[in-house]
C-alpha cells in the first residue's frame, strides 16, 4: 500500500499538472485494515458509541463490508456527536465534534491519499499542518535563521 501512495506522491511531484481521476482503487480491505490499526484506541466514541476495541471484534467482518459500500458508492457518514468541553480560564464552552470510529478511519485513508498529493505542492519552508512537522519546528528554524544570519 505505502509503494502505492509512493508513487503517486512520485506523480504528482514529476508531472504537477497531472489531473487524477479516480482514487478510488486506492481503498480496499488491506490499506483500511493498516489504517483502522494506525487509530488510537482511546479516544471518545462516536454517535455509534462503536470503540476501536469493539470494532476489532468482527475486524475482517466490518472492514469488509466497509469496503463493499465504499466501492459500490453507498458509503454514508453518520451524524458526528457533538460535545462541549470547557475553555481553560474561562466559563464558556467551546464545541467538538466527534465522528463514528468508522467515519475516522475512511477520514484517515482519504487523508493520506489526499497528503501523497498535496504534499508536493508545498514549499520546504512551509510547516502549518504538515505531517511530520510542526510550530515549534517553524520556531526553530526562525531562530536558527535569525542566529546565524545576524
């Protein structure tokens, strides 16, 4: 599956005009199955109240007929919760959504076909939302800039 997004992220890198078309053959039982692995266990369950763990039970089972009705374009997200948690130092209350386990990992598989993509097109010097790197690595380099530039 890696060599798959590896290519594409080739594609889209050597040829930036490339138009892709479908994506869809990208999500079947295997990259489904490696990225419902890759979700952490322990975050709050969805609307469904489905956890990773019970998930896991029928694992072949659901990844299966998550499959069937992504290729046959049935697939429906359900309805994300919706909680309110406190704002540090204050009173109020800020809302979070909090999809069906699901619903995360056709997030996460889309996600990381959709970065394979994209990703080419940044600079290097960009760091806002990028996998692997972060504000504190964009501060870093500042001062390292800001150090030995002066």
């Amino acid at each position: 599956m890696e060599t798959k997004l590896a290519r594409i992220a080739q594609v889209a890198k050597e040829r930036p005009k490339e138009k892709f078309t479908s994506l869809a053959h990208l999500l079947n039982v295997e990259m489904l199955t490696k990225w419902h692995r890759e979700l952490s266990g322990n975050k709050a369950s969805g609307i469904d109240k489905v956890t990773k763990a019970q998930y896991e039970e029928n694992l072949p089972e659901n990844i299966e007929r998550l499959y069937q009705s992504l290729r046959k374009m049935e697939y429906k997200p359900q309805a994300v919760k919706r909680v309110y948690i406190p704002k540090p130092g204050s009173r109020e209350k800020r809302p979070l959504g909090i999809p069906a386990y699901e619903d995360k990992v056709v997030q996460l598989a889309v996600s990381k076909v959709l970065t394979a993509i994209y990703e080419q097109d940044f600079m290097e010097i960009s760091y806002g939302f990028r996998p692997g790197r972060s504000a504190h690595d964009a501060l870093r380099e500042i001062n390292n800039i800001i150090m030995t530039n002066c």
